[in-house]
C-alpha cells in the first residue's frame, strides 16, 4: 500500500522548488520603469508626429498614427526580446559571446557596402523593406559582452596585453562604427569599455590615459574629413549657439524653445505648440525629450528622468551584489550604456552638450535601439534573478 507523504514534507518541498527557481527573484523596480516609459513614448511618438501627417501629410500619407503603431510593434517584439534573454541562463552566454561579437562585426561590415543603405549622410542601415535595422545598435551588446566575458576570466590581472586586448575588442566595431560616419555610436562603445576596464582592475592614471586617446580621436575625427560638413556643424552648434539659426543651430534653437516653453507643469498633452506644429526636427527619434519637457514640463521631465534614474541604481546595485563577476561586469557595461546615452541626448536637447544624434532609450522612435535597450535590461534582470544560484 503507497505511502502518503505528510502535508508539511509537500509543503517544504514546494518551498524548497520555489526558492531554487530564479524567477522569483525578478526584480519589479527594474522591469516597471521601463514599461512605463513604453508607454509614455507612445504616447510622445504621436503627439510629435501626428502633426505631420494633418499638416504636411508626411506620415504615411496622413495616418497620425503611423509611427506609433510601427513602435508599439517595436515594443512587442522588444518584449519578446527581453523575455528570451532573461529565459536563458546568462552564464551561458559567456561560450556565445565570440559568435556574436563577429556576427555583429560582419554585419557592421556588409553595411558599408552596396548591401547597406544611406540615410541622411551615413550609411548605417539594412533596408528591409518598410523596416530597418541598424548593425552599429547592436554592436553597444555585443562589445558588453565580448569584453566582459574576456575581462571575467583576467579579473585582477588586468597587465597592459589585456588592456590592449580588451581595447583591440572595441577598436573593430568602433572603427567600422566610424567609416558610416556614426560618431555618436562610437562614443557610446568608449564609454562602455571604459566602464568596464575601470571595474576589472585597470590603474585610474591608464583609463585617464584611455579618456584621452578618445577625446584625441573625436577630435581629429572632426577636424581630417571623417565626418560630414553638417554633421561637424551640428556637433558644435552648442559652442556657438549665437550661429546662423537656420543652418547648423536650427534644430538647438528650436529645441531649447520646446523645452523652455514647458515651464513646470507643461502646456499639457498635446497643446505643445512647437510639438504640435512640427517646428522640433526629428523631434520623434533624437529631439523626443523636447516633447516632454513642452507638454509635461519640468516635472514631467523629472519623472521621466527618475525612471531612468530607477533603471540605473537597480542595474549598479544588481552588479554590486552578483556573485559573479561576469555578471557584475555586464551589469556595469548596461549602466554606462544607458548613463552615457540619456546625459548625452538629454544635455544635446537643452544645448549643454554636442548634437551626435544618440537616441534617448525606450522613448526614441526606432526598432534596433528599442530592441537593444530590452535586451540589456533582460540582461540585468537575468543576472540578479541567479544571483543565488
């Protein structure tokens, strides 16, 4: 005759299965700012689109809620994204990130050739039809995770080879970043590398060193052709910001007049008459924050800057109390991704900083940024799910 365990042996047992799974441990102050930040930028895509399509009939023939629909599928697949990448244990990617590294180097390649499309001066796209995808968004995840991998297993034996090595690691994407011309993108991968040599064990005296190799490289980027006239006039407007208005200071002028038209509490959803009337150019993509800073004003800014603020303090706190350093060194690859991108895109909106044309992540318009931004957030949340594992 079968025995019937006691209730409190069941009981214990499904604790115990409860407590070795790692979802449990899903961390709600990291998923939910970046759910509410989808929504407002829906929200945000259509108040500065639909004027375009009732007064200038840009958006696809007069549908005020062209772009929102394509972002809201953004949103979705980027969900699925993130989903997948928090289902697979991160550990194992450690053995994947050589083969995604190259994959997203030979793709940075192949859009340089006829393959590759240009937009606006830069051949930075795959055309896919109605869609594209940009290579050099996906380069930011995988140089986290090629370089974390490489400095995971030399933690605290990071001698100058290594440092070379880690520096060789960016140095590829970085430069096939460069020839699109994306220097924006570039910027952000230096900072990435940056972050995480600093975690891994490099001297302070040779990251200033790196600091300022970099800042060397923008500048003589600048000054010996790589870019394009505007896009070197657009990166200095903000020192002269007295310019000729309707060239290379335009979109800053019309950008801090957004902003400064918010006062406090905003004009209110909508009523924004720069965002209304279209005056903002790529106020959907790069310029979006000047939607939010006219119609919620300061304190709609605010929010949404403490969202992203959220974001960060839980993706440092994941790195700082993982109990893997691989772990912890995706982690802070993460934060100086997303730190980097919203000072550098909020600071160009408000003329404190150059115009590179970085999107302002899970509230620009764009499918590659939105699908790499759920991905690192997946990221995160995977690492601190299995920090007891």
């Amino acid at each position: 005759m079968a025995t019937i365990a006691p209730v409190s042996t069941v009981m214990s047992n499904r604790k115990a299965r409860f407590q070795s799974s790692p979802f449990p441990h899903l961390d709600p102050f990291l998923i939910l700012p970046v759910l509410i930040m989808n929504v407002l930028s829906l929200v945000m895509i259509y108040s500065s689109t639909k004027g375009k399509a009732t007064l200038r009939g840009e958006a696809a023939f007069g549908d005020p809620f062209y772009y929102v629909k394509r972002q809201a599928l953004f949103v979705i697949l980027g969900l699925i994204i993130m989903a997948v990448t928090i289902l697979i244990d991160y550990r194992r990617l450690r053995e994947w990130a050589l083969g995604i590294y190259l994959l997203t180097v030979a793709m940075l390649a192949f859009v340089l050739t006829p393959l590759g499309s240009s937009v606006n001066g830069s051949q930075a796209r795959f055309a896919l039809g109605p869609f594209a995808i940009q290579p050099s968004e996906f380069a930011k995840f995988s140089v986290i995770l090629m370089a974390a991998a490489y400095a995971a297993v030399h933690r605290g034996d990071m001698d100058v080879r290594r440092v070379l090595v880690v520096l060789g690691i960016a140095a590829i994407p970085l430069g096939l970043v460069m020839l699109q011309p994306d220097l924006g993108t570039a910027l952000v991968i230096g900072t990435i590398i940056i972050a995480i040599l600093g975690v891994a064990g490099v001297k302070a005296r040779h990251l200033a060193v790196l600091a300022l190799i970099g800042v060397t490289g923008a500048v003589v980027a600048i000054n010996v052709g790589v870019l394009e006239q505007y896009q070197v006039d657009r990166l200095t407007a903000f020192l002269d910001q007295n310019g000729d208005t309707q060239r290379s200071t335009y979109n800053l002028e019309q950008s801090k007049t957004a902003i400064g038209n918010g006062g406090l509490t905003g004009q209110g959803l909508f009523k924004g008459t720069q965002t209304s009337l279209g005056h903002v150019p790529e106020q959907h993509t790069d310029f979006i924050f000047t939607a939010v800073g006219e119609e919620l004003g300061f304190l709609g800014a605010a929010l949404l800057l403490s969202l992203f603020g959220l974001v960060v303090w839980r993706s440092w706190r994941t790195a700082a109390v993982s109990n893997d350093f691989f772990g912890a060194l995706l982690c802070v690859g993460v934060v100086a991704m997303f730190s980097f991108q919203v000072f550098e895109n909020v600071g160009m909106t408000m003329g404190i900083m150059p115009i590179t044309g970085i999107p302002l992540p899970f509230m620009s318009y764009g499918g590659s940024s939105a699908f790499v931004s759920f991905a690192c957030v997946g990221l995160v949340a995977n690492v601190s799910m299995r920090r007891f594992s």
